[in-house]
C-alpha cells in the first residue's frame, strides 16, 4: 500500500491540472484571456489582504509581517 504522503504530490498535480482546465474552459480555451483573467484575480485577492490587514488590529497582527501601506 502507498504511503499517503508519497500521494499528496500526485494528488496536488491533478488538482492542479484540473483547475487549469477549468479557466482555460471558462476564457473558452484562449490560453491570454485565461492568463489575463487569473493575473485580474490574483489582484483582486491581494487588495482584499491588504483590505483584511488594514481593518485588523496591530495586537492581532502581533508578530506578523504587514504589508507596506500605500500613504
């Protein structure tokens, strides 16, 4: 029987490769939309943490490194 952590990689690579099928499927297989829409996204994620640790108090973000802010 396969050790369960020797499976992980394996497992990890077909999400992964799922996942990639299904934007290039939802861009309608144009390989730049789909890179365009990931990068859009990518964005979009980072100003939500950067969002999320603006709102958080320092006391709960005690020892953790912040984001320079954009003044």
């Amino acid at each position: 029987m396969a050790d369960p952590v020797e499976q992980q990689p394996i497992d990890e690579a077909v999400e992964l490769e799922v996942a990639a099928a299904q934007a290039m499927q939802a861009c309608g297989g144009d390989m730049l939309a789909t890179v365009k829409a990931l990068i859009v996204a990518n964005a979009m994620l980072e100003q939500e943490l950067a969002d999320v640790y603006a709102k958080a108090s320092r006391g709960f973000l005690r020892g953790r490194r912040l984001p320079k802010r954009k003044d």
